[in-house]
C-alpha cells in the first residue's frame, strides 16, 4: 500500500540525519491511503483537499490558496500517479 504523510519539517530533517522521532504507527495512523491507478490530479487534490481546479483551453490551473496555484498539462492531470515522477 502506498500513503500520503505529513511530516513536520523538524522531523523530516531528523529523519533525514538517521534519527526516527515518531513511530512508524503514528506515521501509518496519519497517512492517506493513495488508491490503485490514481491519476496525478487526484493525488493532487488528495494533497489539497481544498484546492480549486480550473480547466483552460491548452492547460489546467489547481489552485491551492490566494496567489497560490498550479499549472499543468491536462496530460500530467490526467496521467497515472508514480511516485518521483519515473
């Protein structure tokens, strides 16, 4: 199974230096659960629960906040989900 976590950034640097700060349950708990065969978009929405999607002639723009937002091919939107971009 693949998750969504959030870490904080403190954590994340620790966890990068070796040292694990919380538990891997406490991680498990807290993840999101990507589904099979989810596209880019719905992870992105999944990431951004509250974003905005605005669907343009040749793009798509996801908007995550005021002055925040993400332009992208409605190929990437719609293409399947790989972690790394691979």
């Amino acid at each position: 199974m693949k998750l969504i976590i959030d870490v904080p950034d403190k954590d994340y640097e620790k966890l990068k230096d070796g040292h694990i700060p919380f538990s891997i349950l406490d991680v498990m708990q807290n993840g999101t659960p990507i589904p099979d065969n989810a596209t880019n978009g719905e992870i992105m929405q999944m990431m951004f629960p509250n974003g905005v999607t605005a669907k343009f002639a040749t793009f798509m723009r996801f908007v995550v906040g005021e002055d925040e937002y993400i332009n992208c091919a409605y190929d990437w939107w719609n293409a399947p989900y790989q972690k790394g971009g691979k």
